[in-house]
C-alpha cells in the first residue's frame, strides 16, 4: 500500500517550487553589460577627480612652502596703499616715504634708521620693535601708530601728530626732537615721560595743543 501510494504521488502530486527572488540591483546590474560599464566609467571619473585635486592641493603646498623657504619675508607683506612692497622685518635704511599716504603700513621689526617720513600719513601704522634712529617723522600724521619696543632715538619728531599712539615696553625717544609734537593719550613710562617734559617746546600747528601739556609736564 505504501509502495502504491509513493506510486501514485509520483505521478499525480507536484512539490512546490520555490519562488523565484529578484536579485539586488547591484548584483542585477552586473549582468548588464551597458550598466556594468557605466559604472565602472563613473568609478573611474571619481577616482581621478580626487587623485587630480589632491595633486593641485599638494602642488600648491609645494610652491607655498618653496617661496617661503626662498624668502621668509614673502609671508609678511605690508598692508596699505604702499602696495605688495614688503615693508615688514626689512632693512629700508633711508627709504624715502616722505608725504606718501601709508595707513596702517605694516613696519614691523623693519630697520628704519634715517628713512624719511617728513608729512607722511601714518594713522595706525605699525612701527612694532623697529629701528627708527635717526628717522625723519617731522609733520607727520602718526595717530594711533604702533611704536611699542621701538627704537625712536634720535628722531625728528618736529610737529608730529601722535594722540592715541602706543609706545608701551622699552619703547625709547632718547635724543629726539619733539617741538610741537602732539603726545595726548600716549601712555608713555614715567622716565621717557620726565625725559620728554625736560626737552619739550613748542604748539602743534594741526591740534593747537602744547607739547608740553600733552605731556602732561608739571
């Protein structure tokens, strides 16, 4: 009876088939031979977009790295209307700026000595731990410029407008001249200040304020 059974099942029963499952688009494509290719262009458009823009990124770091190497100064380029000149940490030993506008000119560590500023206008220019021996800054507009450290010895200082100017640390004025030079609100140390008080002379032509009074000389 099982024999004919198992006979007739044979004959007359189907097992079901397994459904059939779609394959995933990725593996789906592969059998596409128009898809396939796509893909594989676009892979290697990609790659050689990153590999070209990774070569321009490490070609310009070259170059950066090369002219900064050549010439540290390249990285300190003045500001101002003195253009790309490089004024800053620069031996300008007689450079002659005289009536030239120079806002905010960046002369930082620059040496100076006996350069010509006569009627310049340097509003908020920068004179940081430079050397200005000798320097001629008669008539000069230096309102709210930097002379922090620096080195102002012997400096014509004639009718200069300074209100507002820094001149912090061992900023020095030894030997300079000053008649009629503007100091309001330049916080000076006491004993550049006591030193100035013993020379100063003279009335601003641009403010009409005594030198000494700005000073505040006793």
């Amino acid at each position: 009876m099982a024999l004919l059974n198992a006979s007739l099942c044979s004959s007359t029963c189907r097992i079901p088939s397994r459904p059939h499952l779609p394959l995933p688009p990725s593996i789906s494509a592969l059998s596409n031979p128009q898809v396939m290719k796509h893909q594989v262009e676009a892979t290697r458009n990609f790659v050689l977009s990153v590999g070209e823009s990774a070569s321009k990124a490490s070609f310009l770091a070259l170059i950066s790295a090369s002219l900064f190497l050549a010439d540290p100064a390249l990285a300190f380029k003045g500001g101002g209307p003195y253009g790309a000149g490089v004024t800053r940490g620069q031996d300008l030993t007689g450079k002659d700026f005289s009536g030239k506008t120079l806002i905010k000119q960046d002369f930082k560590t620059s040496i100076l000595r006996q350069a010509n500023f006569k009627g310049a206008k340097l509003l908020g220019a920068s004179f940081f731990d430079a050397d200005l021996t000798g320097a001629d800054l008669s008539d000069a507009d230096l309102r709210g410029a930097d002379f922090s450290l620096a080195n102002v010895t012997k400096a014509n200082l004639s009718n200069a407008n300074l209100e507002g100017a820094l001149a912090t640390g061992n900023t020095s004025f030894r030997g300079s001249i000053i008649n009629g030079a503007d100091f309001t609100d330049v916080p000076l140390r006491e004993d550049q200040r006591e030193y100035l008080c013993k020379v100063a002379d003279g009335v601003n032509p641009t403010t009409g304020n005594a030198t000494r009074e700005t000073l505040l000389c006793n």
